[in-house]
C-alpha cells in the first residue's frame, strides 16, 4: 500500500511540474492525466477545477463609476474569448500594438495555450480598479476555488484607442506618451526628457545585424527597447519580466528590452538574449544563458572589461570552479552572494569554446546545452553536450579556459607614473574651495579637504596617457567613522567635433539644459577601492574595484590618485582636448562612485569641489549644475 501511495504521488507531482512546464505537452493529454490521478484516494483540486473558470468581482470595487465598470467588462470580454479558444476575438480587446505582436496573454505564463488552461481551471476575481487619468488600472488575482490560494496576481490597464477601451499591459500604459523612434532592427520608447542618441542607436543596429550574420539567424520582429528614467523603480512590472530596479530586463517572448538604469540607446547584454531566442527557443542553464549575452554583449560593462577583470582575479585570488557554478538556478543568480561569478566566468567559458572551436560548433552545442521551450533549463544537457560535441568534462573545461585567459593580452587601466613620461599640460585649483556653492558641509569633522582638489597633471608617454590628481589631503577609507569616501570624476572632450557624445546631465541633474560645449567621450569615475572608464555609450570599457588591483593608484604621502589610460582607447592628446574634473562622496558600501546613489543627498551633494582654473565663475557652474570643460593648453 505505501509503494502505491508513493507511486501515485510522484506520477501526480510530474504531471502538474508537466502542465506548468510549457506548451510541448499538449492540452487533451494534460487535462485526461489530471483526471486520472488521485491522492490517496482523492482526485487533485486540479482535476476538480478543470472546467470551473470564472470571473468575479471583489466588493472593494467601485462599480458604480461608469468607466471602471466598462473597462472590467472589456477585459471579462476578453477573458471570455481565452476560455473559449477564439484568439481572433480576444485580440480586438486589445491595444493595436500588442495584438499585432502577438503578445495578448499574460507574459507569466509561458504560452497562449498555458494561459488558456489557466482561465479554464482557475478563477479570476478583480480586487482593484482604479482611475490613472484616462487609464484604467486592473489589478486580478487569479485562484485555486477550492483552496482559495491565489496563483499568481494580474495587473493590466485599460485604456481608449480610436473611441473604445482596450486592454494593454503596464509598460505599454506607462510609456503611450513618450517619444519613439525606429530603426532597421529596433524600436525605441524613451521618456520625455530622454537625449537619443542616434550614434549609439546606429552602434546596437551595427550590434544586431552582425550577430544575426554570425549566427545566420533571422530576425522575426523589430525589438522593442523602453528606456526609462535611472533609479525608477520598475516593480510593478514584475510580471511583464522586471523584478525591481536593475539595469536592464528582458522579456523574449514578448520582444521587448527595458533599460531601467544605463539611460542608453545602446544595452547589447540584453540584446543578445534577444539573439539567443532566434537561434534556439529553448533555454540553457542559467551559466550559459548569462555566459553568453556577457561574452558577445558585455553585461553592465564592456566585454573586455570583464574578462580583463577575471584575468586579474585569477592571478590574485580565488574563482570558483565551473561545475559548481552550472548548479545555481536563475533565482540565486541575481540574489547569491558571489552571483557575478556565473556572468564572469561563463563569458569566459564561452569566449575559450567560441574562439578555440569556431561558430558553428558553438551553436550546435548551444542548442543541445538548451531545454525544450517551456521546460526547465537543465545543467545536466550542458555537461553531456560539452563531453559529445568538445570531448570536454566540466572541469577539463575549467582548466582549459583558465589558461587561455591568462594568455590574452587587455589594454587596461594601470597605476604609477613610468619612468620616461613627461609634462604636457596641468591644472591649478584654488585651496579650500571645497564647499560647493558655497554652503556644503562634510559629513564628519575629520574629512574635511578629501574632496579639495588643488592640482590636475597629465603626462605621456609613447603608448599611454597619465593623471595625477593631487588633494589637499586625503585619508583612508579606515580613518573615518562611516562609509563616506571621496569620489571623483574627469570627463573627456577628445573629439569636440563629434556631435552626438555624452553629457553629464544624468549624473549630475537630470533637468540641466546641456549644450555641445559639455559633452565629452570619455569619463573616468574613481575613488581610493575603485576605478573605472566610460566610453561615449556609458559603457565601461574598464575597471578595477579590489586593492590587489587597485595597488598604486592611490599615493598617500603625496595626497594623489594616479593612474594611466591607453592611446589606443582614448587617442592622442591635441590642442583641441577638454577636461572636467570634480570630486564629491559616496557612500555606496562597494566603493562604486555613483553620485545620484548618494542616499543622503543633502549630506553629500554632488560635487564639493570642480576645476575651474580657466576663469569660469563657481556661481556659474552650480546653477547651470553641470560639469565645466576647459581646454586643456599642452606643454611645448
């Protein structure tokens, strides 16, 4: 009797997993097996709740008012349609856009037909309606009936397109006033007060194309690219494939990328996930998902940024081994401490099989390393694929990349000053101007003059460019009683004549009227723990965040950060180049030097000091709020 039990047990927990995992088992098979299986005795609520789908309103809800009532209606019209298999009707409850791109289901569930499975065997009851102008916002908690138990919660907006109310999901809603504009690949939504930058969106067309070539897939759809203001917080489109604020999420079955945090037209992380779906439907273990949208897109970093990085960790310090890292699941990834490993180390993996055995047979283990659509990714197809297509084991792979990383070569960041540099321009900075507009105060008594900059160098040499940066004292981050450090930031005007570069409004104030005269190419953000360098698409081409790494960039006898970057980046320097420089705090535990993430902002506003050796008024620079470039004169 208890091996029976047990029996039925298992079959009837795989039959549910089955009809939650996708639409590869079809709907008469799934509904016959849930009518088939009992516990002990009993037949699952499953079975029970088959054909019981309903829709229901709570009595919170303000039916009375005319529109509220109408846009539940629409969406109950629309539900209807589901239950009913008629997908034609169901789109004309919805917004042009979305029914033409085929998305009109709940993006929780992971097809149409799951969706349709679910409103047959599930209750729908409306909690909240609610006005938002001339939008009406939805919020549907969907219900087992018999244990009560909601099985997820559904938040739509109901909205008037051409006389009627239609359904459209939150990003949609949230973002039907914002500009738009299209490109061969992409179709951009960005907020009022968004610059678009035609530069980097022609930079992610050039991106899209050349993987589709690489790959030799095709393209069904233009991606739809959201990009919203940094630091908004996105939870309420969880559902939809955000969860909170990040940089960047990806919904692939609906087509979209949001960028919630790089305030860019150019995000080729999430991009090549985009990719990944083209070429395979199905999805691999989170190592190789994450591994590869790293190695071809970068992450919130440049490509090269990230293995130079883990080169360095390699020499300097521990690095857990792939094996362990194939066993973590979508859901530690993003919450485990150590997480990074899994992007790091897999574009690494990826970089070595790519590079050392060619496209082809990338993508043919690819697929085979990949779950069917709607199944659960499993790290075991990775490790039978890697063994039937390179004759590789986890950890013969391990080695193998290891030291072909250690082999490459990266321009990178470096510290110190060479011997053979010399002196070709500098700039002088005023002692004890270290209070902003005029009113800023420090946190603590004994950080007074870190962030007074009184003297920029800048050196070169054959192959690199060098700063000095020099304080009127600066202490170590031990020496104070909090996590107040200095940071500081020099932006870059190497090429003036470009027209489409990076201004400092984001960072600095969102609302400043930014002319060409202070936009720049490059930015270096640094502090004592960290150090990294942007390029003209907010990228970060490089970046050293630990003291092994980090060794020699701060001189504490003479009170100067000091550091290099190559020509082969940033050029040559000319009588054309501009400089910005301006130092403030953080109080960012990880050293990172974002102002806009100070949490205390009227304790830490923006910048206490800038350069401004080249006469330009201190009033002038703190009520235009932005970050002044002055030319920098080249020694003879």
């Amino acid at each position: 009797m208890g091996t029976l039990i047990r029996k039925r047990w298992i079959i009837a927990v795989a039959l549910m997993l089955v009809g939650y995992g996708g639409s590869w088992v079809s709907k008469e098979r799934f509904t016959n097996s849930l009518n088939t299986v009992k516990f002990f005795g009993v037949k699952t609520c499953y079975a029970q709740q088959e054909l019981t789908g309903k829709s229901l309103i709570a009595d919170s809800v303000d039916v009375s008012n005319r529109q509220i009532k109408e846009a539940i209606e629409v969406r109950q019209k629309y539900i209807e349609a589901v239950r009913a298999g008629d997908w034609k009707r169901g789109r004309q409850h919805w917004n042009k856009e979305e029914a033409r791109r085929g998305t009109i289901y709940n993006i929780y569930c992971s097809s149409s037909e799951r969706y349709q499975m679910i409103a047959k065997q599930f209750i729908d009851i409306v909690t909240n309606a609610s006005k938002m102008g001339d939008f009406i916002k939805l919020t549907v908690n969907w219900q087992n009936e018999a244990s009560k138990r909601t099985v997820f919660t559904e938040i739509l907006y109901v909205v008037p397109e051409d006389g009627k109310l239609v359904l459209a999901h939150p990003l949609i809603a949230m973002t039907r006033d914002w500009n738009r504009q299209e490109t061969k690949y992409l179709i951009y939504h960005y907020y009022l007060g968004h610059i678009f930058s035609p530069r980097n969106a022609a930079a992610m067309d050039s991106f899209v194309r050349d993987l589709l070539e690489l790959f030799q897939v095709k393209q069904d759809r233009k991606i739809a690219y959201y990009i919203f203001p940094p630091n908004q917080d996105a939870s309420e489109l969880k559902q939809w494939g955000v969860s909170g604020f990040g940089l960047g999420r990806t919904s692939i079955r609906a087509g979209f990328v949001i960028d919630c945090g790089r305030d860019s037209e150019y995000f080729p992380h999430e991009i090549t996930h985009m990719i990944q779906h083209y070429l395979y439907k199905g999805v691999p273990c989170i190592f190789l998902l994450e591994g590869m949208a790293t190695y071809f897109g970068g992450k919130d970093v440049s490509k090269e940024a990230t293995l130079s990085n883990l080169k360095g960790s390699l020499l300097n310090s521990y690095v857990p081994p792939v094996d362990s890292l194939l066993q973590m699941c979508p859901k530690e990834t993003f919450t485990r401490e150590g997480c990074h490993w899994v992007y790091s180390v897999g574009a690494a993996a990826v970089g070595y099989l790519f590079e050392t055995f060619g496209v082809d047979k990338f993508k043919q283990f690819y697929i085979c390393a990949s779950a069917p659509e709607g199944a659960r990714p499993d790290p075991q197809k990775f490790v039978e694929s890697l063994k039937r297509i390179y004759g590789l084991t986890p950890s013969e792979l391990d080695e193998k990349y290891r030291q072909w990383l250690i082999d490459k070569k990266f321009e990178r960041i470096e510290f110190g000053i060479s011997r053979g540099t010399r002196l070709i321009a500098f700039l002088r900075d005023p002692v004890g101007d270290d209070n902003g507009d005029g009113s800023y105060t420090y946190p603590e008594e004994s950080m007074k003059g870190i962030c007074d900059l009184t003297g920029v160098e800048i050196f070169e040499d054959r192959d690199r460019i060098y700063f000095k940066l020099t304080f009127r004292k600066l202490k170590s981050v031990s020496d104070t009683t909090n996590t107040w450090r200095e940071a500081g930031l020099i932006a870059l005007d190497t090429n003036p004549d470009k027209s489409d570069r990076i201004c400092f409004y984001p960072l600095f104030n969102p609302e400043a009227t930014v002319s060409k005269d202070d936009a720049f190419e490059f930015e270096v953000h640094f502090n004592s723990r960290w150090i990294g360098l942007l390029n003209e698409r907010a990228e970060l081409v490089d970046f050293r965040k630990n003291p092994k790494q980090v060794k020699n960039f701060v001189d504490w006898g003479r009170n100067s950060f000091v550091f290099s970057l190559p020509k082969e980046i940033v050029g040559e320097p000319t009588e054309k180049w501009k400089i910005g420089v301006g130092v403030g705090l953080t109080d960012d535990p990880r050293g990172r030097p974002l102002f806009y993430d100070v949490k205390l902002k009227e304790q830490a506003p923006n910048f206490y000091d800038v350069s401004d050796s080249n006469g330009i008024s201190r009033e002038s620079i703190y009520r235009k709020r932005i970050l002044p470039m002055v030319r920098i004169r080249l020694e003879k």
